[in-house]
C-alpha cells in the first residue's frame, strides 16, 4: 500500500529539481559574458515508479509516478562545430602569420616609391650619364660617387632590416613553440584535474570549458587532432573523459603525441636549427625522432612562421635554403653581386683622370673597380666568387680608389690601338647602359632592372594571395563561430523564460505541498469527529 505521505514526496522532489534548474539558470545569466562559456542545462528525468517488481509487489491498477530529479548538469555544446571551427582556425594562423610576415617585407622593400632601391639606382645611372656630357667636371664626378655610395647603402639597408625583421621571426617561432608547450601542460594538468571528478559521477563543465578554450589556441598554432579517453568508475555516459591531442600532417596522419589523456603525460615540440646558416632543419616531439622539416607540413602559426624564417635541407650533398625571408635575401645578393661584378668590368676597361698626366696626355692604364665587398685586415678590398657570392648586399661599397678620389673614376674609353682622350665620356655612356644589359643571374638570361622587378612582382603575387586567404579563412571561421555561439552560448531571452518557466513549476509544486497539507489535516484531525 503506497504512503500517506507520497504526495509530500513527489511535491518536494518537484521543488528541489525545478530549484536547480533556477540555480543553473542563474548561472548561465552570470557568464552571458564569460568567454569561453557554454551554457549548461538540467536533465530531467522521473524517479522509479511505484511499486517497483517483485512477489509482494501491492495489486493496483498500475505503475505510479513518484516525481522527477536533476539527473545531470550538461553543457549544451556540438564537437562537430568545435572540429569545423579548430579547422578553420588553423588556416586562419598560418595565413595570417604569412600575412604578416610579407606586409613587413613589403614595407621595407618599399616599391615602387621615390625612395627605394629601384629609384636610387635611376638615379645613379642617370648620373652617368650627365658624367658623360661633361666627363672632367669634378662636381659631376662628386654625384656619381654620392650615388654609388647611395646604391650600396640601400643594398646594405633592405639586407639588414630584411635579416633583421627574420631575427624577430625566429623569436616569434620560439614564443610559438613554448607557447605550444604551455597549453600542452596546462591541458594534461586539466585531464588530471577531470580524470579525479568524473569517476565519482560528476560533470566538470567548467573544467572542459577551459580546455576547450585551450584547444582552440592550440588549434592556430598547429594542426592536431583530439581524441576522448574515458576516465572508468562511476563516469555518466555524457562524460568527456580526458583529452589526447596529437600533432598531424596535412594529410591527417600523426607526427606525434602531444598530450597522452591516458598515461597523463606531455611531450613537449622542439627545433632544431642547422649550424651553419642558423636555418629551421628540423622538429622533435618529446623523446621521439626528430622530424625532417620537410616532412613537418602541419599548417598553422608555427609552420607558417618556419615557411618565413627559413629552412634547409640537403639535396645532393649541397644545403638548399628555403624561405620567404632566405629567398628575398639570396636575391639581394645574386642581384648586387652580379650588378657590381658588371659594373666593374665595364669601369675597369675604361680610363679614368689618373689615368692621365698633366698634359691630358695618357698614361699606363690601370684597372679601377668601381665597388668592392669590405675590405680586408690590411684595408685592401675585397671580392667575390660567383660560387661564394652570400652576403653581397650587405657588404657592397665603393672601392678604396673611388673614395679617395673622383678622378679614379673611368669615364672615357679607347678602343684597341686608339688613343684615349681626356673629354671623350664613352665608357661613362657603357656604364649607364649596365642597367640594360643582358646578364646571366641565377642561371637565367635578364637584365638588372628585370630582375628586380621580378622579384617585386613575386613579393607583391605572394603578399596578395596571403592577404586574400587570411580575409577567406576569417570569414569561414567566423560563420563556424556565429554557428557554435548559436548553439553554446547564452541567449538571454532564452534564459529569461526558462526562468519564468522553472519558477511556474517550482510554484506549482509548492502549491502541491500546500493540498498535501490540507488533505492530511483532513484525514489526521478531522475524520471521525
């Protein structure tokens, strides 16, 4: 025979789970603005029914209610759209990060403008070419030397702000990493933290809350794949686990554990840079073996920061550098090597005022460079091969002779057998003709000036198509962001008539206890006056 007293019961069990559902409501309006905060509900769900089976189970027309409990608090959230979302967001840093690093290229190269190399080269060839029309005049020999020195100081200027700015790339790659590092550690002391909770039949919501924001993070740096290991004991079905986050290729397939949720343990990402050129060579997982940076294709930041440093790799037993900043420097030098080797053999066969006594009448010939790449101990100047020809951009400058004195510079020339002559600014005329002169560099036939505009066009190509990726890649993580929020995140209005609606029941139910009351007094002080 059922209880006197099983309406109380059902009233109150009414009451208490329509109060948790108020209090989680309660605290999904206080964190409307947490970020990282997924709003959470009560799963109701009844009691047992009475009678429950059994031999001396009573004979009534039928199961009975006995009322309803919070079964669970759970986070309303869909893994679907954080997937979608991580995998957006991992295009979104390595573009990005690309972005960036071409934007600062571009503005040290800085073309086309009235300040850049190609303008101060304009400039240099036209001043030849005014030393051609009067090649004794000391004031325009003064200019020629000015804008040489002005030509090799914008070489040495765009090589070290370009070496410069890929020291602060190799520094942001680093932060990176340790970045990687952190997260790695503070999610597997979060697993920990879950793995004690869940066992005992809890939900740590806040806790997946922070390692979901944590994934998210890590998920623009690199790309990773994340699993679930259940945590066992008394865990709910709806329990996360703890989490195991691995580092994959492009193609999906692992280069490493990061995070084992299982043995709880980390294993932190390292680079390796080679000796000689200080480039990326390669990238290690905790103890494991140490990945070829070819091999390393996992787009986001920190393969978007190597792609812009630079890497090496050994092909044929020679080291080949690969990079956005290595291949514009390496350009720099083919170009100010090849431009100042010309540019001195054509100067060196012509004939200079020193050349001359002081009847203009000539002297022995001597060969004069026109630019040099540093000098030496003894202060002799110095030059390069064109199998060692790294660094002449930053080392490019007038020689010795030409600062010493303007007359050292060779603008007349004599053909074989024939006299030079003081006035004649024929070989002033073949130098200023340099700038269109076809040459072999980097095994293609092209001009200096082609060259240069080829590189530029290729940093302009490259930095568009960065910048046009970066704004795709934002709107897709965007809309994928809109979509989760819709689905996570606090509405509230939404909450305001869950609250009016909790709190219609929780008054329903008192309401219930208040008839209990009155029926017991009926029964209890009233029958069989």
């Amino acid at each position: 025979m059922r209880s006197s007293f099983m309406g109380l019961e059902i009233a109150k069990r009414g009451m208490f789970t329509q109060q948790s559902a108020l209090y989680t409501t309660g605290n999904n309006i206080s964190n409307a603005n947490t970020p990282g905060y997924t709003r959470q509900r009560v799963n109701f769900q009844s009691t047992e029914p009475y009678p429950s089976l059994g031999v001396n189970a009573p004979t009534i027309p039928g199961q009975m209610g006995t009322g309803v409990e919070a079964g669970s608090v759970q986070r309303i959230r869909d893994s679907f759209l954080d997937v979608q979302y991580r995998s957006e967001n991992n295009k979104m840093g390595y573009w990005e990060t690309r972005a960036e690093a071409l934007k600062k290229m571009e503005e040290i190269m800085n073309e086309p403008s009235d300040t850049g190399l190609s303008a101060t080269m304009d400039q240099f060839w036209q001043s030849l070419q005014d030393l051609a029309v009067n090649p004794t005049n000391s004031g325009a020999r003064a200019v020629v030397r000015e804008r040489g020195i002005a030509v090799a100081n914008t070489f040495q200027y765009l090589s070290t702000s370009l070496k410069s700015v890929q020291s602060d790339l190799k520094n942001e790659l680093d932060i990176s990493v340790r970045e990687i590092n952190s997260i790695a550690n503070q999610l597997n002391n979060i697993n920990k933290q879950i793995a004690s909770i869940e066992p005992n039949g809890y939900l740590p919501n806040d806790l997946y809350d922070e390692r979901d924001v944590l994934l998210d993070k890590l998920s623009s740096l690199a790309n990773v794949k994340v699993s679930y290991d259940k945590s066992g004991g008394n865990s709910l079905d709806i329990a996360e686990g703890s989490v195991t986050v691995e580092i994959v290729d492009d193609n999906g397939n692992s280069l490493g554990t990061l995070v084992d949720g299982k043995a709880q343990t980390v294993s932190e990402v390292s680079v390796q840079y080679n000796n000689d050129n200080g480039l990326v060579e390669s990238v290690k997982i905790g103890n494991g073996d140490s990945i070829n940076v070819l091999d390393f294709n996992s787009s986001g930041k920190i393969s978007s920061l190597i792609d812009s440093y630079g890497y090496t790799y050994t092909e044929n037993g020679k080291a080949v550098e690969v990079g956005l900043y290595p291949e514009m420097l390496d350009n720099l030098d083919k170009m100010a090597y090849s431009f100042a080797k010309e540019f001195n053999s054509v100067h060196s066969a012509g004939w200079s005022l020193s050349n001359f006594d002081e009847n203009n009448n000539p002297t022995a010939h001597t060969n004069i460079n026109f630019f040099s790449f540093g000098v030496n101990e003894a202060g002799e100047d110095q030059y390069l091969s064109d199998e060692d020809y790294k660094g002449a951009a930053s080392l490019i400058q007038i020689t010795t002779d030409i600062k010493e004195s303007t007359n050292n510079i060779a603008a007349s020339f004599a053909e074989q057998g024939q006299t030079a002559e003081v006035g004649n600014g024929s070989n002033a005329i073949k130098l200023a003709e340099v700038k269109n002169k076809t040459l072999n560099i980097d095994g293609t036939k092209t001009t200096i000036q082609e060259f240069y505009e080829g590189v530029i066009g290729g940093m302009a190509v490259d930095a568009q198509q960065a910048e046009r990726l970066t704004a795709n890649s934002n709107v897709l993580r965007d809309s994928v962001e809109q979509r989760r929020q819709s689905v996570s995140a606090v509405s509230l209005d939404e909450e305001m008539t869950n609250m009016i609606q909790f709190q219609h029941a929780y008054n329903a139910a008192a309401k219930m206890i208040s008839l209990q009351d009155e029926l017991l007094d009926t029964i209890i002080n009233n029958m069989g006056i």
